[in-house]
C-alpha cells in the first residue's frame, strides 16, 4: 500500500573557517566565517535535500550530487534544491511542510529567516508558508558553541499530488 503521504528527516553539518562566505537557507549571511565545502556549504538547504530525498525513498544528497564531482564545485545549493524538488515530483509527490532547525552560535540570524524562508520557497517553487526556519545556538558547547561549525537539521513532510501515481 502507497500511503498519501511521506516524512523524511535530514541533517548536515560543515566546519566553519575565516575569510569564507556563509550561505544559510539560500541567503548570504554576513559573518567573519563561513562554511568549509565543496559547494557554497548552505547547511540549510543540504538538511533539506536529504529530508525531502528521504521522504521520496530516494537515497541522499551525496548519492545524487557527489562532492567528488567538479559540476557541483562552488555550487549555489539552490540548484540543488530545485533538482531535488524536481525528482520529488517525478515521484508523484509535492511538498507538505518542511521544519528547519539551524544551529550555531553566531551570529545570530533571527533578522535573516523570512529571507531564507522566501528564498527556499522559490527555489522549491512552493509557499513561503510551508517553510518554517527556526534558529538556536547550543549555549557555547560542542562544536557549534565553539564557533568551529554550522548544523542543521530538517524535516519533510511530502503528500501525493492530485492524480499521480507514486
């Protein structure tokens, strides 16, 4: 039995490193550090990918888009979202909600998530309403409180679309 609906649930996590840009939910985010990756590093929107690839039944964002292949070096992680939500498609599938939680201890990017919001839902070509963004530091333990890297985790509720098979 195909059920009308599928949860998936995604994490990503990168070091951060001075002089480097720092894109978070498809937003560029001024800060002294920015992520260390084979992509633009947006940790957001990795976590996202895999909870929706997840959720599809479709393996992972490192299966699909390698770090070891130069098409996705410098990549804006947009594109990769938009792929992503293309082969959810194609699996008959469009998004219900997605939960973000971002995780780091600075700089604090409250002012910055209706942006990322707005910036996930065109690239996902959905609602910014069906995008919640939530940030939080880790009262300066583990890595993140050590300004040493970023995380995020995501969450995806998919639904079947109107007339399709999955």
């Amino acid at each position: 039995m195909t059920l009308p609906f599928r949860i998936g649930n995604g994490y990503d996590v990168h070091r951060l490193a001075d002089g480097l840009e720092l894109w978070l939910g498809g937003v560029r985010v001024e800060h002294s550090k920015g992520s260390v990756a084979h992509s633009d590093g947006d940790v957001v929107i990795h976590a996202l990918c895999d909870a929706l690839l997840g959720a599809a039944g479709l393996r992972d964002i490192g299966y699909h888009f390698p770090d070891a292949d130069a098409e996705y070096k410098n990549i804006d992680s947009k594109i990769l979202l938009g792929r992503t939500m293309s082969m959810v498609r194609k699996k008959g599938y469009e998004l219900g909600n997605a939960d973000i939680v971002l995780c780091l201890q600075r700089p604090k990017v409250k002012g910055y998530i209706p942006a990322m919001q707005q910036s996930l839902a065109q690239a996902m070509q959905t609602d910014a309403g069906n995008i919640c963004v939530k940030a939080t530091t880790t009262e300066t333990l583990g890595f993140v409180g050590r300004e040493e890297g970023v995380a995020a985790y995501a969450v995806a509720l998919l639904v079947k679309a109107s007339g399709k098979q999955a």
